[in-house]
C-alpha cells in the first residue's frame, strides 16, 4: 500500500461510454500557475477531448479548465493544448499501438497525486452503436439482479 494522496478532479463519463478502454496510462502535465488553481478548484471538463502526437510530442487537445477568477490579466486560454509528460518509450511504445485501426487516447479523469495534476489516458477503440445499446442492457440486467437478490435477502432476515 502506498502512501501517495489521490484526489480526483474530473472524470470523462461519456470516454467509457463511447470506448472500449484497451489499456491505461498516467501522464504529467504542463500547466500554467492560474491553471493549477482552477484545477484545485474543481474547474475541469474533459469531455470531448483526447491526446494526439505532433513533433514527436504528446498533447492533450480541447481540455476545458476554466478561468481562475481571482487571476488577473495572466489567465490561460480556457481550451488550449498541454503538452502531456511521459518517458520516451512510452511515447514510442503508444506511437506504435496508435498505428493501429480505430485505437485513439482519450483523457478518463484528471486527478491530483502529491499535489502534482496528472491526466489518466486510456488507448481506446470507438464503440458501435449496438456496442453502446449491449452494455447499457447489461447493466440494466444486472441492477435488476441484485434488486432481486436484495428483497430475497430481506425476506430472509
């Protein structure tokens, strides 16, 4: 067990809907100091972004982290690109698996680990729309479950 405090910020709901997560990943971002502040103050919405490479490089692309509003005029543009911090072999190991049909690297919760903001990426490939409909019915099947087991075990008590 390790003693690293984990707080959540932001969590990309609508990733695992849409994907079907293969792998997960945790990467480093470069952030600017009014930045860092909006992020403490819950002020994230990851939807709709993902990470793309250019220049050998890892971004995170369409990230909203609103205005820090006590910040003067140094604020941050709200859905600027952040450069993501990963060890080169990672980078050349993901640049690698992206060749590949349909995978792409979307953002699934930004959260804070010994006050630094870290991003968790999943490699993840798109969901059909009968995909989507299978597992919103598993889940309904399985709610129904444990509802049943939970009156059967009341009628036991």
């Amino acid at each position: 067990m390790s003693n690293e405090a984990i707080k959540v910020i932001a969590t990309n709901r609508k990733a695992r809907h849409d994907y079907l997560i293969e792998d997960t990943l945790e990467a480093g971002l470069v952030l600017m100091g009014s930045e860092i502040k909006s992020i403490r103050a819950g002020q994230v919405n990851l939807r709709d972004s993902y990470a793309s490479f250019r220049d050998g490089e890892l971004w995170l692309v369409n990230a909203h982290i609103s205005p820090y509003k006590q910040s003067s005029y140094h604020n941050h543009e709200p859905r600027r690109e952040r450069k993501l911090l990963l060890h080169r072999r990672e980078i050349n190991r993901l640049l690698g698996k992206l060749q590949e049909k349909g995978l792409t690297l979307v953002p699934l919760r930004l959260y804070l680990k010994n006050s630094l903001a870290k991003v968790e990426l999943g490699l993840a490939r798109g969901k059909k729309s009968y995909d989507k409909r299978q597992t919103l019915r598993e889940r309904q099947d399985q709610r129904q479950i444990e509802r049943a087991l939970g009156r059967r075990n009341k009628g036991i008590e």
